[in-house]
C-alpha cells in the first residue's frame, strides 16, 4: 500500500476513534490539533503492541482499562512540582493582582495533576494570599480527579524540586509545606485545603464562574484553531475585569480578544483583561 494510502487510512481510523470515544465516553477530542493528537496515539498504540488504530479503537470499546488509558494519553501530561521554574517566577509577580480582591479565585482548567496545583498553592503561601484565595482545578474525568485528590510524592524527589523551587524565587526550604510520612510527602493540609478538585470540560461545558486569575498553558497547544477560539472566548467570559490571563503564546493583532487585553510582560503570554 502507498505511504499517502497508509495515512489516509490512519487519518479515517482515527476519526472513527475519536467519533467512539465522544459517543462512549462524552469526551471530545475531535477539534484537538490533528498531529498532536496522532503522537499521542501512536504512542499510546506502541505502549500496548497494537498494530493499528482500528485495533486501538477496539481494545478501547472492549477492554476494561483501556478507555481510561486513551483518555490519560490525550488530556495534559502531569506537571511536576516547580518545573519550569521561570514560569513560577512570573506568577509570584502575576499574583499582586490579587491582592486588589477580598476573595480571590484562580481557575486552573485542564489542570496539569496535583503537582501544579501545589505548586501553585505554595506560590500564595509565600505572597500571603493563601488564606483568603480559593483555587479552582478542573479536569475532564473523574478519575484523574481522585488521583490528583489523594496525590503524594516520593520523597527522594524532594531535593530536585528544592532545587528548582529556589530557581523561582523561593525563600525557604520546600520540606517545610508537606507532610512527611515514611517515603511519601503530601501538600500540608491548610494548602491542600484550598485546591477544589471538580469535573469541567472545557470543549461542551459552560463559564463555571467569575475569576480574577485563569492559568491554561500546558494544555492550549493540543487545541486545533476552532476549539482553541472557544476556549479563548470561555476564558474571557469567565474572568474578572481587570483580572489576569496566562496562555501558552503571545496574542498578536488580529486574535480574537486581542484588543481586549493589556500584556503585562514583553513577549510573556500574560494578560490584563482592560475590557
């Protein structure tokens, strides 16, 4: 068979996955960047020894435990704990803008597991806005839910995120925000109790509520152009006047919203919303 035959036929087969996976799950992945979406399956197939995606879409339908692993392979990869230590830089700056709200909310949609969530409830900690400021996280299924709710860590990663966390600024020692039990460390439970784990799909589901600070950054580049205007769109319909937005890329003129927001760094994806 020809190469251009062989991907033509993957193309259909993989339509006909995602058409099964949003009719037997209600998860849809159909407007997702089209070659992120074929990496992740291919590895996905690779993982499991299946030869094709009709093969792959069959386990899925049929094997217990399979549908939940296609679900984990195309949603956001697990973030660890400091990990882009420049990126927590810039939100210890970003979080000023919260100080202006009696009750702050920070969404976090598609959230990147509990690392990014910690890491984020440790941030406010260090700036004085824990107490007062509640964090959303959302994901699309109830499983990734429950192991971000009952998430620990190995405590021998301890010392690489030490290291990390100082690179963002951090002023103390990271031990110091867990509790330690034998080899594993959990988030201390005045943070952990911050964090509202809830159930949202960002492709079907509606504005949950008003924030003053919406973070999507790991998750945006798997949205094709269509879904990737919707969810812009959902964002701004669910932030605050003058609260702040971070996406994975710099707006330019011409993007939807564009003129609806101020950047607050040079060539860092971060938004005011001005109106």
């Amino acid at each position: 068979m020809e190469p251009g035959t062989v991907l033509a036929t993957e193309e259909l087969e993989i339509d006909l996955l995602l058409e099964a996976t949003f009719q037997r799950f209600g998860f849809d992945f159909r407007e997702f960047d089209r070659g992120r979406l074929r990496h992740k399956v291919r590895s996905l197939m690779q993982a499991h020894s299946l030869p094709t995606v009709s093969t792959l879409q069959n386990a899925v339908l049929h094997e217990p435990g399979m549908g939940a692993a296609l679900l984990r392979a195309l949603s956001v990869q697990p973030a660890l704990l400091f990990d882009d230590p420049e990126l927590a830089r810039l939100l210890r700056i970003v979080l000023a803008c919260l100080h202006a709200s009696p009750v702050p909310k920070v969404w976090l949609p598609d959230c990147a597991g509990a690392e990014a969530a910690w890491s984020l409830a440790i941030l406010l900690a260090e700036e004085q806005l824990h107490m007062r400021t509640e964090i959303y996280a959302t994901l699309p299924n109830e499983e990734a839910i429950a192991e971000a709710a009952n998430a620990s860590i190995p405590l021998e990663r301890m010392e690489e995120y030490q290291e990390n966390y100082l690179k963002s600024g951090g002023r103390g020692n990271l031990a110091n925000y867990f509790d330690i039990k034998g080899k594993r460390a959990t988030l201390l439970p005045r943070l952990r109790n911050r964090i509202t784990w809830a159930q949202y799909n960002l492709v079907t589901d509606a504005s949950p509520n008003e924030f003053q600070l919406i973070i999507c950054r790991r998750a945006m580049p798997d949205y094709g152009p269509v879904l990737r205007t919707r969810v812009l769109q959902l964002f701004h319909d669910s932030l605050a006047l003058f609260g702040v937005l971070g996406i994975d890329r710099v707006m330019k003129p011409g993007d939807t919203l564009y003129d609806n927001y101020h950047p607050l760094f040079a060539d860092e994806p971060w938004y005011k919303r001005v109106s």
